[in-house]
C-alpha cells in the first residue's frame, strides 16, 4: 500500500512473476534478425532455446530448414520441408513472398517435360536456377563475403552462356559436337581451330566467342565488352577461393554484376521477374 507516492512499511507482498514469455519474445526477435542476415544454422540453434512458445518454435525451425536448403541450392530438399500453410498462417504479410517461392521451388524441381508441372515450367527450370544463383550471390554480398559472391557471379556469367547455346542451338559446351556445330553453320575456319578429340569442353570465355561465332546477341555484348569482361574474370580468378590469393571488394563484386545482370537480361525478357520470385522473405 501507498500513502501518497510511499510505500506503507509492513505492507510489501512478494509474488512471482513468469519471464519465459519475455524471455522468448527476445530471443524470437534475435532469430528474426539472424534469418534475416541469412544465418539459417545459427538461428536453427537459437530456436531450439524458444522456452514457452512451442507453436513459435515448430514453424521458425520449419522456415529456419527450408531457407537453408533454399540458399544452399538443394531445391529438392527445400521444397520438401517448405509448409506454405504453416508460414502463410504465422507470416500473413509474407503470403505473397512465400507464393513466389514455392512457385520457383516447384519449377526448379521439374525433372522432365512430361512431370506434372508441364513443358512449360520444365522450359523455365533453367532460368529460375539461374535467378536463384543471382540472388545467392546477393545474399552473400549482404554479408560482406565478396568472394563467395563473386565466384557465384562467375558461375551465373557461365551459366547464361551454357543455356543459350544449349536451348537456341542444341549445343552442349560440356561435350562439344562437332557436327551439331556444321549444322549451327559455324565457319570451318573456326573449326579448325578446335582441338578435337573424343571429348571436347569448353569453358565460359569460349562459350562466348562461340556464341559470337553463331552471331547471337550475347556473343555480340561479349565482344563490346570484352575487355572488361576479362578483367572482372581476373577478380574471380585471383581470388583466394579460385586460383589465387587475392580478397574481392565490394567495388570488384558491383563491376562483375553490372555486367552478369545485363547478359542475364539479354538471355530472357523475365529475368528481373525470375529474381523477384527466388527472393527470400524479411521478417518484421
């Protein structure tokens, strides 16, 4: 009791006082902040420390699994342990975020033309593979790692290439045909260059110039740019990741993917929608 603002000596109760729901909604807010800044395994632990709120605690390691398969381009697992229901019902401001995913997850895992998702969606597999490699890239550059986001741009750089040539012209820069060449019209004075054997590999710069070779329009960027585009290959390739023992910078990481998203707009009008729809979720 109080007598104006003091307390009355005799009359103070002790009582108790149950922290675990505090204790929870701090400890919600910090795995929200690791998924956030895509720390999927670290959140995965913290959610496992969740005390009162089981309900909480069953959806977070449900998303917590499903984004770490996502990141680490294990589509197949990712879609399997993604409950749309259970992350609609919790995160309803993301219901249209998490449509987009599931979307892209379902078209990623169409094996052949004939699945149930239709040619349609197996013609588009490639295209969202790459968009989520982009956006791999991106999530690691967030995280100030640039040299894991660099050889990730160097793989979408070559992936861009290996797909044009394979769905435009039925070519396989793993396993080089030399008569589906002819067949593309390729000059025989460009073959002759071509060390043949049994079994013929190109890598990315020659993709490009064989592209160019086809006088298909990437080949066509690959040669107005070709000057820069070898020196942001020297970024990756002096990386200590890759061959060398070099660090990229964010300056190196935003040069290489002004030119990766250019060609990736050059390989399909949609890209830009691809990428929107392999986005991951911000947890508010």
């Amino acid at each position: 009791k109080r007598q104006t603002v003091i307390v009355v000596k005799g009359t103070e109760a002790c009582g108790a006082q149950n922290l675990y729901q505090v204790y929870d909604e701090l400890m919600i807010n910090k795995i929200k902040d690791l998924f956030n800044n895509n720390r999927f395994e670290a959140g995965k632990v913290l959610v496992d420390e969740i005390i009162d709120t089981n309900e909480d605690k069953e959806v977070f390691s449900k998303l917590f699994d499903a984004y770490y398969y996502f990141d680490s381009v294990n589509h197949e697992k990712a879609l399997e342990v993604f409950d749309i229901k259970e992350f609609q019902k919790a995160w309803p401001d993301l219901t249209k975020q998490f449509q987009l995913n599931i979307k892209a997850l379902n078209i990623m895992n169409t094996f052949n033309q004939n699945s149930s998702n239709g040619p349609a969606e197996h013609n588009l597999k490639k295209y969202y593979m790459l968009a989520s490699i982009l956006n791999n890239a991106r999530r690691r550059e967030d995280e100030n790692k640039f040299d894991d986001a660099v050889a990730r741009l160097y793989r979408s750089l070559e992936l861009i290439a290996q797909i044009r040539l394979s769905k435009e012209y039925g070519i396989d820069s793993s396993n080089i045909d030399i008569d589906v060449l002819r067949q593309n019209n390729v000059d025989e004075d460009y073959l002759s260059e071509i060390n043949i054997s049994d079994e013929i590999k190109f890598g990315l710069t020659a993709d490009y110039e064989l592209l160019a070779k086809l006088n298909d329009e990437l080949g066509d960027f690959y040669l107005e740019n070709k000057n820069q585009i070898r020196n942001i290959l020297k970024f990756r390739n002096n990386s200590i990741l890759a061959h060398g023992f070099d660090s990229c910078s964010k300056k190196e990481y935003d040069e290489f993917s002004g030119i990766v998203l250019k060609a990736a707009n050059l390989l399909h009008n949609d890209m830009e929608k691809f990428i929107e729809e392999t986005k991951f979720p911000i947890l508010l």
